[in-house]
C-alpha cells in the first residue's frame, strides 16, 4: 500500500506542476491520513514529483516555446509573458515561488526561456517545493494531533 500511495503522490505532484491546479496539495494530504503513512517519504515524493514536473515546463521554455499556442501547452501566452516580467525584475530567486498557483508555471517555463542553468533552476525550485509541502505536512500533522 506504501508504494501505490507513494507513486500516487508522486503522480500527483508531477501533474499538478504541468497541467492540473492544486491536486498535489489534496493528494499529499489524504496520503498523509492513511494509517502509519511515510510522511517523510510521502514528502519527498511530492518533491520529486514536483520538481520533475517543473522541470517539464523549463524544457517547454527552453525547447518548446513555438507550441505555445496549442491548447495541450501548460502556460498561456499572457501568464507567460507576466512570468517574464517577474523573472527580468527579480532575477532567478523568483524561483522559490514556483509553487505558487497561476504563476509558478509560467515562471518555471521563462526559467528555460531565459536560459537559467539547470543547476540553479533546480536548486531555487526545490527549495521552494520543498518548503511549501513541508509547511502543509507540519500543518496537518500540528492541526490532526
């Protein structure tokens, strides 16, 4: 049961950093009420998740960006327009809001847009991840006692 609640925290959290809105937060949760649930394993599932699947929006950015008019494409034109704007004004540390909803996709696709190096991509992203699902994990275990 661990590992098909792991893989569904995973999938989730991956999803939801390229195509659905808010459905890692739900998914981490209902996990992390499952009787002797692996909280630290369910976090860092949907960290991978996450992350790998901004990473799939940074590789849009990079390599994909003349498909932006198709409708399967995660980040519209406008949204991604004001992710650039942010990201020219703030620089790379904007990064860490990546998790924010509406606006951390478009900001993970003008990361590869702007050419940020992976490596800092990656270690600004994680961090903001990380931090939101530890923040959600702390607070349901603090709220459910």
């Amino acid at each position: 049961m661990t590992a098909g609640l792991l893989f569904g925290v995973f999938s989730a959290a991956f999803l939801s950093a390229t195509l659905l809105v808010g459905v890692s937060e739900a998914a981490l949760i209902l996990a992390a009420g499952q009787p002797d649930a692996p909280l630290l394993e369910l976090f860092l599932a949907a960290t991978a998740g996450n992350v790998l699947g901004a990473v799939v929006n940074f590789v849009l950015g990079r390599f994909l960006l003349r498909f932006e008019h198709n409708r399967w494409f995660p980040v519209s034109p406008a949204n991604r327009q004001r992710a650039e704007a942010l990201f020219n004004r703030y620089g790379r540390l904007v990064l860490l809001f990546s998790w924010l909803p509406v606006i951390g996709d478009p900001l993970t696709l003008a990361a590869g847009l702007l050419r940020t190096p992976l490596p800092v991509f990656l270690l600004y992203v994680t961090i903001g991840k990380a931090a939101r699902y530890a923040v959600l994990l702390w607070a349901y275990t603090t709220l459910a006692g």
